[in-house]
C-alpha cells in the first residue's frame, strides 16, 4: 500500500523491520531542455545521489527510444546504487518524467521528490511511497 510521503520517517522504517524503500515520483511540466539533455541527465543522477547521500556503483546508463506511437520519444535511464537502483523515464512530447529510486538504505522521500521537482523546473510533482518487508 502507498504511503503519504509525510507519513515515512527513518523512526517508521526502523519501527516497521522494512527491507526497502521505494518512491515513485512523476512529474509534469518539465522544462523541456532538462529532460532532452544528456549531460543535463547525467548531472542529475549525480546530484541526486549526493542529495539523498546514495553511492553510486558504475555509470549511469543512459537510452533515447520510442517509437512515437506506443512509447514517448525520450531518454531513460538507469543508475546502480550501493544499496539498490534508481531509474526514470522522460516522455519529451509531454515534459513529464517519471523517477524510481529503491534502497534498502532509508531516505527522505520529500527531499528526493523536492529535489527531482526542482532540477527540472516541473510545475507539479506527484509522489508515491512503499515500505517493502
């Protein structure tokens, strides 16, 4: 069941024996440069790594596809992290970018999603957290 992002702390994630994190954070009306950009990309995944005090493991892999028809043109990306992975998928015609980060080290869901929000200038954000046992 998702939680409301106000309602996980490090005290719940403890309190509760979870193995994992996981927060899905989408947003809408992404500054369309942002998520077009290679090395806008891949300043991001480091950043955010460091926000979120995460190690990086290797490099960032990162795709453009889409056919356009069943799937958005957009990059994707995936990133490993000593404790898990993070990975998003930007849709271009839509300026929307969808980010998934899993540890099984806690973090603060609020201040990845804020982070998230503001790299890429998105008008609104939308997050959805689950505590995994």
């Amino acid at each position: 069941m998702a939680k409301a992002v106000s309602s996980i702390n490090e005290e719940n994630y403890i309190g509760e024996k979870c193995w994992g994190l996981s927060a899905s954070i989408d947003l809408y009306g992404c500054d369309p440069r942002m998520i077009k950009t290679p090395k806008e990309i891949k300043r991001f995944v480091a950043e955010l790594c460091d926000e979120i005090k995460m190690k990086r493991h290797g490099d960032v892999l990162l795709d453009r596809f889409g056919d356009g028809v069943l799937v958005s043109e957009g990059y994707s990306f995936m990133q490993f992290i000593e404790t898990s992975s993070i990975t998003a998928h930007f849709d271009e015609p839509q300026n929307k970018a969808f980010i998934d980060i899993f540890s099984c080290k806690y973090f603060v869901p609020k201040i990845a999603a804020d982070f998230c929000k503001k790299f890429f200038k998105a008008e609104s954000c939308e997050v959805n957290v689950l505590l995994r046992k």
